[in-house]
C-alpha cells in the first residue's frame, strides 16, 4: 500500500493568530488523547502558552469544542481542494480524479485532522449546540457536492450525495481507526472504487 506524496496534499493554513493556535493545538490533542485529554490546561501545555492564555480565548469548553470544529473546517476545506473541484462539464473522469485524491489525502498525510473530526463528531453525539455547530460547518461540502452529481446528471441529488459521503466516511474510518488501519489504501485504489461508485450512480 502507498502513502501521498508532499505533491499530494495542499499547504494546510499555519497557525496566524491566538484563537487558531489554540484551535490547531486543540485539534492536536484530540486526535492524540481523545477527548478526555482535551483541557484548557493541557493546551496552554502544549502549546507552550501562559496558564490562562487558552480560556481567554475560549472561556467555556464549549467555546473551546467550537473553536476547534471552525478550525477544522478551515483546514479540512484546504485539504479536500475545495475550491479546486473541477467543473461538471470536465466529465466523470475528472470529479473521480479530484475526489479520490481529496480522500487519498484525509488518509494519509492528513490522518490526525480526520481523527480530530471523528472526536468532534461523537461528542456533537452527546451535545445539541455542538451538533447544530458541527453540522453547520459540514454543509458546504455536501451542498457543493450536490450541485456536482445534478449538473452530471443525478436524477436524485440528495440520495446521491448520501451515498458518496458514506462512501468517504466508511472508507476514512476504516483505515484510519478501523481494523483496515494498517492497509491505507493507494491513490489508484481509491479511484478505482470511486469510480465504479459513481459508474453506478450516475453511469458512464
């Protein structure tokens, strides 16, 4: 099995500021320590920041959680190209090529990232104002990928998109925190199951 090259993933946003150092450090620990290990202290920690600098920042924990799932976004957006999707038009080929390699990159050199999102994800389980945070933040992605399938031809957009991201999700859990952990797929085999999926859905 083959990792990514540096070509692969795009420069992910370094830390500019307090609040994204503290939400990057935050999404640091949660991917390394769970959610447990997710304090005000332990960022002021690991950060290497005065005690107290992180509840300025984020006074209340859920203050803390939704400063991370803002981050996370912002950076998951970089490293999923979303701006680089290609135009419908382009053909199937194309859409396979960009979300393939948008995967590939969650899986590999962007793994601790997509851990992070997995602990945001339960605890949004267990949080109804994180919830509707965390589902906010997700919408861009799904809605763009909407407007991919119905411009190729989707005759049921939404239940599409349903199955492209469950497709994506199954495959990153799997190989991420799953029992597939060890097996990270190549690139040229995430295309290719990519490719019989939407092949499927929407021919071609």
């Amino acid at each position: 099995m083959s990792t990514s090259t540096p070509a692969d993933t795009p420069p992910d946003t370094p830390a500019t500021s307090r609040p994204d150092l503290v939400a990057d450090t935050a999404l640091a620990l949660l991917a390394e320590r769970g959610m447990r290990g997710l304090t005000h202290r332990a960022v002021d920690e690991a950060a290497a920041l005065s005690q107290g600098s992180t509840s300025n920042v984020a006074r209340t924990r859920q203050a803390l959680l939704e400063l991370a799932v803002r981050r996370l976004a912002e950076r998951e957006a970089r490293v999923l190209a979303l701006d680089e999707m290609p135009d419908p038009a382009a053909g199937l080929p194309s859409l396979v090529d960009a979300l393939a390699l948008a995967t590939h990159r969650a899986l590999t050199r962007n793994r601790e990232l997509t851990l992070a999102r997995y602990e945001l994800a339960l605890e949004a389980t267990r949080r109804p104002e994180l919830r509707a945070y965390f589902d906010a933040t997700g919408a861009r992605f799904r809605d763009q990928l909407g407007g991919m399938v119905r411009a190729m031809g989707s005759k049921d957009p939404a239940r599409h998109v349903l199955s492209l991201v469950a497709w994506a999700d199954g495959l990153m859990f799997s190989c991420v925190a799953g029992s597939f952990n060890a097996e990270v797929p190549s690139l040229d085999e995430v295309r290719a199951g990519l490719r019989e999926l939407l092949q499927g859905m929407l021919g071609g």
